[in-house]
C-alpha cells in the first residue's frame, strides 16, 4: 500500500504551494507521486465550479444560491469519482497520494455553512481516512492579504466570517481526527515546508521502517 498525504487549511494557507513542494520531495526520493486536489478537473469538478463556487446565474434557482445539501452532495459526488478511479488504484499500485482538500473539506466547510457535522462525516463515510492531513493554520486576516492578489476570487472566497468559522473547524476537526496534524502557515515557505518533512518523515516513513 502507499501513503495517503492531505493538505487541508482555509483559502489561501499555502496548500497548493506546500503540496507542490512535498511531491518534488519524494520525487526526489525515488518515490512515485500523484498530485491531486479536489475539486477535481473532471466533470464533476467543474459542474461544483459552475454551481457552487463561481456564485454565477446557474448555480441560483429561485434568487438563491443552491441549496447547502446540494452542494455537499456535489462535493461527496465529485470525491467518490476522485476515490474509485484516482486514489484507490494508486494506493493500491504503491503510490504516494497528495491531495490538495480532500473529505475534511466538506466537514470544515459544509459545517460552517449550517450542515450538522454528524451528517457529513456519514455522507463521506465511503471516503478512506488519509494516513496523515496537514493542517496548514493562520488567521483569516493573512489569508486574506496573500489572496488579495487573486484575480477570479468568488463571492464564496470572500466571505470572511465564513473563513473564521471554517479555520475553527479545522481546529475543532483536528481534536476528533488523528490523523490530522496542526502546522503554524504563518512562517516562511520553506520553513513550512520543512515543518512539513519533519512530519512525514516521523509519523509515516519512520513508522513503516
Ligand atoms: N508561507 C507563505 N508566506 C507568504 N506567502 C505565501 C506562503 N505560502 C504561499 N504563499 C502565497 O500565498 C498565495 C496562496 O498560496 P496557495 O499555495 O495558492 O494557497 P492555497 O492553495 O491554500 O489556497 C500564493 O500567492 C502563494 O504564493
Ligand atoms: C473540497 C471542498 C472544497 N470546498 C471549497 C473550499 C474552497 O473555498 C473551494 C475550492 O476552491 P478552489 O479555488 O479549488 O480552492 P482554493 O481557494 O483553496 O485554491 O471549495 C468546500 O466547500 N467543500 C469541499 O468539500
């Protein structure tokens, strides 16, 4: 079996940056490596960026956004197709897997959007728990301020009240999820990078010697 690595963190904490970076780090150590994120980019993916996150004409039935169970079913939807066909056989084939978001998503954020966080966790029970998620923390403010530079930015991204309600979930998250381990986002990339290192290196490769 291989190893199953997800970054999780409200918008902007540095995830796609750090996952980039783990992946050439075990490239480097002779490992294979699949990058991965989710959304995804298949249909599914981009039927969540047309109805959920782009806040556009379509994803509005009767002057509203879709509804909260819609969109969490959307997600689940979108990761059982990323599960069977991507993460499955790649785990099987002796992979490295990294997701850029994965279930632990769907709990922070659907959960702070007024879904009970019982039913989540249920609705995502078909998801395999990941071997190790790296919780990339930082306050909401400097989030914000390495965003700002974004262009297409949805409404959905925008809404901080929401992004300090998800950060705490994560947080709260973390207390019930073993596997989910905290990292301060705050500092420079490569000393986040190496936070994250010395964490793989203890709680995956060290355990599998
Ligand atoms: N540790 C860091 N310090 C300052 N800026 C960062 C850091 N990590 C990432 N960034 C910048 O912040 C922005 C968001 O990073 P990104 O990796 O895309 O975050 P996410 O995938 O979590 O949304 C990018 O412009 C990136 O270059
Ligand atoms: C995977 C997932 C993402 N999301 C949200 C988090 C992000 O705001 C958005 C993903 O958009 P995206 O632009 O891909 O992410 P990012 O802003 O981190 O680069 O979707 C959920 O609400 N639930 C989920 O299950």
């Amino acid at each position: 079996m291989g190893m199953f690595i997800v970054l999780e963190g409200i918008d902007g904490a540095g995830k796609s940056t750090q996952a980039k970076m783990l992946a050439k780090w075990f490239e480097n150590k002779g490992y294979e490596v699949v990058l991965t994120k989710e959304p995804t980019d298949t249909a599914f993916g981009k039927l969540i960026r047309r109805l959920v996150l782009t806040g556009g004409k379509e994803g509005i039935i009767d002057g509203a956004r879709i509804s909260k169970e819609a969109e969490a079913l959307l997600f689940a939807a979108d990761r059982a197709e990323h599960v069977k066909k991507l993460i499955e056989p790649s785990l099987k084939a002796g992979k490295v897997v990294i997701s850029d978001r994965y279930f632990y998503s769907s709990l922070a954020y659907q959960w702070a959007r007024g879904l009970d966080l019982e039913w989540l966790i249920n609705l995502n029970a078909f998801a395999p728990r990941a071997d190790l998620v790296i919780l990339l923390d930082l306050p909401v403010k400097e989030s914000i301020k390495r965003i700002n530079g974004r262009s297409i930015r949805s409404e959905f991204d925008k809404i901080v009240e929401l992004q300090k309600k998800v950060r705490e979930n994560y947080l709260k998250l973390a207390e019930k999820f073993e596997e989910i381990r905290i990292i301060n986002a705050l500092a420079p990339v490569e000393d986040i990078h190496n936070d994250i290192v010395a964490l793989v290196e203890h709680e995956l490769l060290e355990k599998r010697e």
